[in-house]
C-alpha cells in the first residue's frame, strides 16, 4: 500500500465513515443530517467528507441559501462502483484471512 492510498484505506476502515456512507446511500445529506443520523462528532464528518471528496468518492452542491451564515452543502456519493468494488475486496480479504486461520487451527489440533 502506497503512502497515498493509506489514509483513504484507513478511514474506509472506521466505523464512522461506514455508517456515512451509508446514510448516502440511503440518500444525499447535510453534514448536520449525517451527523443526526449517525452520531459522529462534526468535526470527524468535516474530516470524513473532506477526504473523501479528495478522493472523488463523495461530492456535494449547494443547499437552498441561508439566512446566516455559510450556506449548508448536500452530500452524496459518487463513485458507488469504486466503492462496492472495495467492499468486496475486503470481503473476500476477511473470507480468506479466516480460511487461512481455520486451516491454522485444523493443523494444531
């Protein structure tokens, strides 16, 4: 794994950005309504968004103006082939990593 790819790998790898994503998938959001629906701070959403952005894997547009205040942005995914692909492949990572442990045990006993 290159230096690049290691800090999207690992925040792939959170709990937190799961469940973001699956609200995205569910259908696009604020970061409010992200937050809401998930219970991550805003500041680890901010983060999670901004990366994933860098990434392409999320986008966003404007929200209707508001009144105060820097107008609130609409997230939603974007490259949910690139993401279905990587969860795949740690599926079947996770699937061999237990086959590999189950041999292991089998050879023990």
């Amino acid at each position: 794994m290159n230096s690049q790819t290691r800090p999207l790998v690992e925040l792939l790898a959170e709990e937190s950005t799961g469940l973001l994503i699956a609200t995205l998938r569910a259908r696009p959001s604020t970061a409010p309504e992200i937050k809401s629906a998930i219970g991550a701070s805003q500041q680890t959403i901010a983060h999670a968004l901004e990366l994933l952005e860098a990434y392409g894997l999320v986008g966003s547009t404007p929200d209707k103006p508001a009144k105060t205040g820097r107008p609130s942005r609409v997230w939603s995914l974007c490259a949910e082939e690139d993401l279905l692909a990587f969860e795949r492949a740690c599926d079947q990572l996770k699937a061999a990593l237990l086959r590999r442990q189950l041999a292991e045990y089998d050879d023990q006993t």
